[in-house]
C-alpha cells in the first residue's frame, strides 16, 4: 500500500516535483512560497535546486532549463511575478520542451505582502494556463499534472497557491518519482528568438493552442462536477471550495482545478443545470467576468467582497442569509509588529532618528522602521525601490532637498534589485546616500541565504558576493563599512556622507540577531542609578520595560545583550552582569 503522509501544501509541491521528474528548480523567497524550496532540499540527489537573486533571474533560469528539455521550475510569491514579468510574456510565446511551470503564491489577507494582486489576472495577460489546487493531496497530483499538460501543449503553466493552502496541512498519498528522460534540444529559432517576425507566428501559434487547451479543458480531470441540490450552484477553485463544501453541503459545485482557460460549454451546461448560480473566487472576479460575458447569469462580487481571505460563514451569510456575527479573526489582541530585540537594524534607526533624517525605505524587517518610536522611514513599495526613489526626489526638487534623506535598503533586497538602481545613481549624478543595512541573511522570510552570504541554498559553502566592492565597480567612491551597534561611529558616518555631493554608501553590517545561538550576554538595569531619563527606552527595545517607579527593567528572557541600552545609557545604570559565549 502506498505511503500516506500529512503535509503542508508546500511540502506537497516539493513531493509534486520530486514525482514527476523535475530536474531544476530556481526561487526566489517571498511569503508564502518560500519553504517549496526548503522542502525540495531533501531530493537534493534529483533535483537541482538554487536561490536565484530575483524572481526574474529564477524564471529565466527554469525556462532554459526548459530549452534544453528537462522538466523545470521556479517559485515565488505573486509580486515576484511582477518582477519575473518580462520572461513570463515573451516564454507564453515560445513555449517549453521539456515541462515548464512557475509556482506563484498570492496572499489574500495581506498575511506578509505588500498588496492583494491576483495572478490569475497576470496570467491572462500574459496568457498562460493556471492550475490550482485546493488542498495538500491536489498540490502535489495537480502539479505533476501541470507539467504533463504543460508538454502536451507545449505552454509553460502557472500553478497558483495562496497562503491558507500553502500553509495548511493535509493526507498525501505518497508516489515514486517518474524519471523522465531529457527531451533532444532542437534548435529552432522560430520558437526560441523572439525578435518580430517570429513572435508574429508564434503569437498565431499560442491562441491556437490555448483554444485547443481551453477545448481540453471542458474534460480534463482537474475540473470537476459535483450535482446534489440544483437550486444552488456555485463555482469555484482552489482554497474556496474548501468553504463552499462547509457552507454548503447539498449544493451543486463545479469546482475548476484549471482556471485559466475556463472550459466554457463544461461551465455553460453547468449553469444550465442550476436554478442560482454562485461564483466563489477569493479577489479579483476573474471566472465571473468571463462567465457573465458569455451571456450566463451569474452572482458574484454583487455579494461577495473582493478583499482578503473567505470563510464558510462568510458564505453562509452572503448566500443563505443566516443572521451570524462574522468575528474577525483576530480577536486577541493588537499587537504592532517590532523589530527582534537585538536587532541590528534597530540601532541604525536610533541614529537616524537622532540626526532627524527621513529615509527612502524598501522591503525587509527594516521596513518596520516606519513604525514609533523609530519613525525614520517615510516611504515603502516594492523591493529594491528605495534607492530609485531617493534619486527621483533629488532630480524632482535639488540636492538641498535631500540632504536630510537617506535611502535604506537590506543586503537581498540590494542584490534583488537595489543594484540596478544604485547604477542608475553613480550614471545620473546623484548625490544622495545609501544604508545597505547588511545583516548577512534574508531576514523578513526567515533566514535564507542570498549571493553575498557564502552558502548555498543546500548550505554549501560558495563565493560570497563582496557587497562593498561591488559599489565600488559600479563607480560609487564613497563606500564606508560600520558596525551597526557602534553608534557613535555611525552617526559621525551618516552626517559625513550626507555633506558629499557624489553618491554615497554606507553598508552597516552586523549580522541578524537571530542567526546567532550562542548564550548571549546579560545586562541588569540598576534602580538606584537609573535617573529615569529614558535614552535606552528611546529605540523601544522590547526587552526593556519601566517599573511602577519609573526605572528601567530590562527581561532577560527578551534581552540578547546586543549593549545598546549601555552605550546609550550616560549615569552606568545599566551593567554587563554575565558575558556571552
Ligand atoms: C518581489 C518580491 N519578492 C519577494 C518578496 C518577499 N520579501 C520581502 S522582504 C525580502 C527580503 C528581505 O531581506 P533583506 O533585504 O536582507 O532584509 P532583512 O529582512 O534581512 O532585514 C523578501 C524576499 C517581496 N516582498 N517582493
């Protein structure tokens, strides 16, 4: 009998590209796609997998993997796709030769992102096949199904999760890996140089076979009927049917395991055979608009929202009218998010803070240096942008301007895309200044390494990208390494570079709190010294707290004795009681 294992929904596609023979895997991390990689690691014999910078870099990787005719993939979450974006449009024109599929993760909820987009939107634009699963058994079947589909059409193939599937647990049925042999590499320039005269036929090419596809799709086994009760039907995929099933047990589904290209007449007899038809898709109405274009009738966004993530009794309310108090899911309570105490980035904003300046923030747990008592970062949109704006401020309005800003931008955010912006500075004249907050690791997404940490995504060891001398190819003259808890030093540093009017970069390196496990050093605050002031509350360390009488307790459970109460402390008040390991 075969195996049958819980797993999480992206563990389920690890064991999904182990089965069905895929060779080459690249990603990029981003919540909540980013284990798919950690979990593939175990079939390192098989597969070969790597963290790429960016998701463009992962999506180009996997699409010559492709070409040269092995199975292939690369992850990422869904705004990576819009960093991905420029390979995704042109490959739907070339298609694949050995199996092609890209694991976009969305985040309906907004759990860790920085919008609510919906793939399934991307994907229509750029025309490429989306299948989706609904639990942890259909994540591994349906993406080994993906890539059959993704060769009998030779169309690469987008496989949407969102984060309820991803990090949600179900039975597996485990299967042997099928070892595919590696297709012949034909060279074919017509399918594979994109310059106008063959993309015009490959264009022609595509909308044959995605109507082939679409035509396929009215019987594919991924969609599937389910008739009970025919006064309510409700269409729906992926994490969705989950709900439907719980809100409504006696109702007809139609439940899509391909949801782009929608299998029309299976979708019309569908409606024809139900008295009320219900399209349940979590974001954007991607099925309903289509469906309500072929003349069918249909309630959809009419009643349900187009925001965050659904719910059972979301439906029952909006379907069957039951009169139910939706409680919001977070009913304990609020609790903003912080920086780690310890956290290097922490004291780095201590010393922005102090010198009064705004930054150009980016994406990483330093974006929570937006939040008080910090408050340094003015601005946050997407990752690597913190440079470019910065730049875009100094050309709008001068450099006057800017001399009390900084931009501020993590290691794997600088290597992602922080580069191409850094260039743009040194070749336009900028002079602003740049804090690469360097804390060897990619933090936000729970420690992977990245191009400048020295190891692989197995944890080999490897070149490690040399981030002050990449600045200085690239032409910046001003590149100042400090340690991010000697704040002194920094603040000096910060206003040097702030008066020279050439680029300037100031890479504080210090390495997350977190990566280090040794006992820690232990400080005690001593009542009958503290003069109640408040300097060392000033970063808000969650570590330190103030007693009834307004002196400073510090929970050594919390504290990880990184010393920036110390040195910020002018009356010896705070004391070193215990030396780390
Ligand atoms: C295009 C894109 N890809 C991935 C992510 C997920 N993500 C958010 S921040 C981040 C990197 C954080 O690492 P780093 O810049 O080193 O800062 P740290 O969190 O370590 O402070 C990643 C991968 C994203 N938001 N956008």
């Amino acid at each position: 009998m075969a195996d049958k294992v819980i797993m999480l929904g992206n563990e389920a596609i690890a064991r999904g590209a182990y089965e069905a023979g895929v060779k080459v895997s690249s990603a990029y991390p981003g919540t909540p796609s980013t284990e798919i990689s950690e979990y593939l690691v175990q079939y390192k014999e098989d597969v070969y997998e790597e963290w790429a910078p960016n998701e463009k870099v992962a999506a180009e990787v996997a699409v010559g993997a492709s070409i040269s005719g092995v199975r292939s993939m690369a992850c990422m979450k869904h705004v990576g796709l819009n960093v991905a974006a420029d390979p995704l449009y042109s490959v739907s024109y070339m298609g694949v030769n050995g199996g092609l599929v890209l694991v976009v993760a969305d985040d309906p909820g907004l759990y860790s992102s920085q919008n609510e987009q919906d793939t399934r939107m991307v994907a229509r634009a750029a025309q490429i096949p989306v299948i989706e699963p609904s639990d942890s058994a259909e994540a591994k079947d349906f993406f080994k199904a993906a890539f059959e589909l993704s060769e009998r059409f030779d169309r690469p193939f987008i496989f949407r999760t969102t984060t309820r599937l991803a990090h949600s647990q179900g039975l597996v049925e485990l299967q042997e890996r099928v070892e595919m042999p590696d297709k012949p590499y034909e060279k074919n320039i017509r399918k594979n140089v994109m310059m106008p005269g063959n993309a015009k036929l490959r264009h022609v090419e595509i909308e044959k076979r995605n109507l082939e596809l679409a035509e396929a799709a009215n019987t594919l086994p991924l969609n599937t009927v389910e008739m009970n009760d025919t006064a309510i039907g409700v269409i729906t995929s992926g994490i969705p049917y989950q709900y439907v099933k719980e809100a409504l047990p006696n109702a007809s589904v139609l439940k899509l395991g391909m949801v782009n290209p929608l299998p029309k007449k299976l979708i019309r007899k569908f409606a024809e055979k139900v008295e009320t038809l219900y399209i349940v898709e979590e974001l954007d109405p991607v099925i309903e608009e289509q469906v309500k274009s072929w003349g069918i009738r249909a309630i959809g966004k009419d009643i349900f929202t187009v925001q965050g993530e659904y719910s059972a009794n979301m439906l029952r309310k909006a379907i069957l009218k039951e009169e139910l108090e939706l409680k919001s899911p977070a009913e304990a309570p609020q609790r903003p998010p912080i920086l780690c105490p310890g956290c290097p980035h922490r004291s780095v904003y201590h010393v922005l803070n102090k010198l009064k300046l705004h930054a150009a923030g980016d994406i990483g747990c330093y974006t929570l240096g937006a939040v008080a008592p910090l408050s340094v970062v003015d601005t946050t949109m997407c990752m690597g942008s913190s440079i470019s704006t910065l730049h875009g401020m100094e050309k709008a309005k001068g450099r006057e301007y800017i001399k009390d800003w900084v931009a501020v931008i993590g290691d794997s955010t600088f290597l992602h895309t922080g580069v191409n912006s850094l260039m743009n500075m040194v070749y336009n004249h900028a002079t602003g200044t740049v804090l690469i907050l360097d804390n060897s690791t990619t933090g936000m997404t729970g420690h992977q390494d990245h191009a400048a940490t020295g190891k692989t995504l197995q944890g080999d060891p490897t070149y490690a990208i040399d981030i002050p001398a990449l600045c200085k190819a690239m032409g910046v003259k001003n590149v100042v390494e400090v340690n991010a808890f000697d704040i002194a030093l920094l603040e000096k540093t910060v206003k040097e570079e702030l008066e020279k009017e050439e680029v300037s970069v100031i890479i504080t390196k210090s390495p997350c709190v977190l990566l280090d496990k040794s006992k820690k050093p232990l400080y005690i605050a001593h009542p009958d010294k503290c003069k109640k002031c408040g300097m060392c509350m000033k970063p808000g360390c969650p570590a330190m707290t103030r007693n009834a009488d307004g002196t400073i307790h510090i929970d050594d459970t919390m504290c990880t004795g990184c010393g920036l109460c110390e040195t910020l402390c002018k009356f010896e008040a705070i004391e070193l009681v215990k030396a780390g390991e």
